[in-house]
C-alpha cells in the first residue's frame, strides 16, 4: 500500500508539471510555457523576448515616431496595432522577421493598442499585448507656406511660414523647416507669427526650390503642437531687377544684368519726405490690372489706376498714370508710387514676375520698416541675427 500511494503522488507531480507548462501571456510580460529545470521542476523562460515602442502603458508618446515591435532570439509571426476606432495601423514586417515598423502617422490624444506573436529559436511561442497614448495638445497651431506649388517667381522671392497665433519655441519651428537647395541662405523671424528664408544673394534664375515644413508633432511651447506639415515646389524664373534713383525720373529693367528696357518715370514728391519713393530692395508683391487709390491725408479717394505693380504694404506700387504725363520723366511728384506713362506701365507689368526686386536709391526717406516684406531691407550680416537657431 505504501508503494503505490508514493506512484500516484509521482504522477500528481508530473500532471502539475505539465499544467504549468500551459502558461500564456499578459500585459506585455511572456510568462513561462515549458520544461523543467535541473532544479527539480522550476519553468524554464522561452527564449523568445518582444519588446515595443513606445513602451507599454506609454504616455504622452511621440506621434512622428513610428511604433516599433521586435523580438530577440525568434521571429515575430503576427503584429497587429490598431487605434482607438478599432482600425489596423499599417506597418511592415522585415524580411528578416526580427522588426515590425509602422508606416503611417500616429493621431494627437489617442490610445493605440498592439498584439505580437513569435516563436523562439526553442520553437516555443511567446506573445506580447499592451497599450500606449499619445500626445494631447492643448492648441494645434496651423502653418501656411508661400510660395505656394508650382510658383513661377523672381530672384528675390523669399520663403515665407506664417502662423495664425505666435509660436513660443521659434527654435523648433526652424529645426523643422528644410529648403532643399544648394543656395545659401538663412530663416528670419519678422513678426512673431512670420518666419521668412532668404538667400544670401538673388537666386540663380531657373532655379527649383522645395520646401519642407515638417511641423505635425512638434512641441512649440506652452502646449502648443504643430497641426499639419506643409510643403511646396516652386521655380525661379529669368533674372530681372528693376532700378530705380529717383532723382533720374527713370526706371531701368535688368535682365541677366544688362540694360533690357527704360523707362521715363516720376517718383514721389522731392520736397517733402513723407511722400518720397523710399530707399530699400522691395520685390512686387502683386499684380494689379486695376488699384484703386485712397489717401485721405493728402485729399484724394477712389482714384483708379491700370497696370499696378505693389511693392510695399505701406502703399507704394508702380503703376500707370498717363493724367501725370507731363511730368513723367521730368519731375518727381507723386505720392510715392513710381509713376510710368500707359503704354510703359503695360509693358513692365507684362514683363514682371511676383519676387522681382524692385531696387530704389536717391530717396531721403529710408525703407518702410513696417512692411511685413522687407526681407531685402537688411544686410545679409544683420538678417542671420533674426533667426532663432543658433
């Protein structure tokens, strides 16, 4: 009797053993599921291990960071990640087994889940399951980019990013800028929502330029993020430069550096500074077939004018004025604008590009630092200051 109750405790032993030999897994952990050790019955861990990131349980992760599974010693067999709808994220398995990487970008304030399976080099399975969270902003701050794809613009034609609200951390709104080209140049801030990239000197005419914003997913401080990337393609054109010295009532329009058209031209009013042409490289800003001009302080509304070619927010444009002929390449009166006679105005405004400079010297009223485009108003020294990546 005392035999055969020590052979059926043997076998109770054994059928415990194998019970414990089922194990699964949990939360991410790989539990044992198998074997015995030498120590007279321990579970031996498989030796498959996944590990994922973000982590399990992860907060606030990353969303322009992919969520990666891999195993060591084994090969992964299923990944499934889904978001919080319930959808699969897609991602690649590498031929190698070792890695999965998702391919598209994760949400702002989502839960994402994940569940993995692989067998070891033991051939014992081991599975991963868990769960992270992303970021939530507390504002998305949206970009706009000029100019815009497909853009045929002039030498001196800048890069602009505006912002509808001010971004506190301008460093990082920079480190996420990219210009794709060989020319150099450099990002200025000239507001605190307005962020422009200029080159050093004009652009080689022909020139393509691309432009990368890459903001979704950037901390730009005080729990702001960056909404959406932005990008664009857009070609430099023929290499015109329009010159202006006021006191030769003549405008001058360069291609490729020599001479390509003059102009007679009356600029503003020589005896009160206030309505001089002022100095400065301005670019046009846009293309008018018709302005209609009011200034108030000097009595005159409603006065319609053709051919318009804007060169400054502060009100100077190039533009037809065929009832100021008389003057027109002999005495400056005008109220700022550079005057031409119809015909000429229609010319130049046939010829000229949005981003061409528009250079003007001989004023005594200095540039109009109240333009938000006044990129060529400094020196190239003065303008790396205006960046914030240092």
């Amino acid at each position: 009797m005392e035999r055969r109750t020590v052979f059926k405790a043997v076998l109770a032993a054994g059928a415990g053993a194998l019970a414990a030999a089922c194990s699964t897994t949990t939360n991410g952990t790989a539990l044992p599921l198998g074997g015995s050790g030498e120590d007279g019955g321990k579970p031996v861990d498989p030796v498959a291990k996944i590990t994922a990131t973000p982590a399990v349980n992860a907060k606030d992760a990353d969303v322009r960071e992919p969520v990666v599974i891999k195993v060591t010693d084994g090969k992964l067999s299923e990944v499934k990640v889904t978001n919080s709808d319930g959808d699969a994220v897609k991602g690649d398995l590498a031929a190698d087994g070792l890695t999965w990487k998702s391919s598209e970008s994760l949400g702002y304030g989502k839960t994402y889940t994940y569940a993995a399976k692989a067998t070891g080099t033991d051939n014992r399975p081991v599975e991963l399951k868990g769960s992270f969270a992303t970021v939530n902003p507390a504002k998305q701050l949206r970009a706009t980019l000029n100019p815009a794809d497909d853009a045929h613009v002039g030498v001196a034609m800048p890069i602009s990013v505006k912002f509808k609200e001010a971004p506190k951390d301008r460093a990082a709104v920079e480190k996420a800028l990219k210009v794709k080209t060989d020319v150099e140049g450099s990002w200025g801030w000239l507001s605190a929502t307005q962020v422009d990239w200029r080159p050093k000197e004009y652009w080689p005419e022909n020139t393509t330029v691309e432009v990368e914003a890459n903001l979704y997913g950037v901390d730009l401080g005080n729990g702001a993020y960056g909404k959406a990337d932005v990008t664009t393609k857009f070609k430099i054109g023929r290499n015109q430069v329009v010159k202006v010295n006021t006191p030769d009532h003549e405008m001058k329009v360069y291609r490729g550096g020599s001479v390509y058209k003059s102009y007679p031209c009356a600029n503003g009013l020589d005896s009160d500074v206030n309505r001089n042409t002022p100095n400065g490289t301005f670019i046009v800003m846009s293309k008018e077939p018709t302005a209609v001009f009011d200034n108030a302080r000097y009595g005159y509304t409603n006065v319609n004018k053709k051919w318009a070619c804007r060169i400054s927010n502060h009100g100077e444009y190039i533009h037809e004025n065929q009832d100021n002929a008389a003057n027109i390449g002999k005495t400056n009166n005008s109220h700022g604008c550079v005057n031409l006679l119809e015909a000429d105005a229609k010319e130049y405004f046939d010829s000229a590009l949005i981003g061409d400079p528009v250079e003007v010297t001989g004023s005594q009223l200095s540039s109009p630092t109240g333009s938000d485009v006044k990129d060529w108003f400094y020196d190239w020294s003065t303008w790396k200051t205006l960046s914030a990546a240092k």
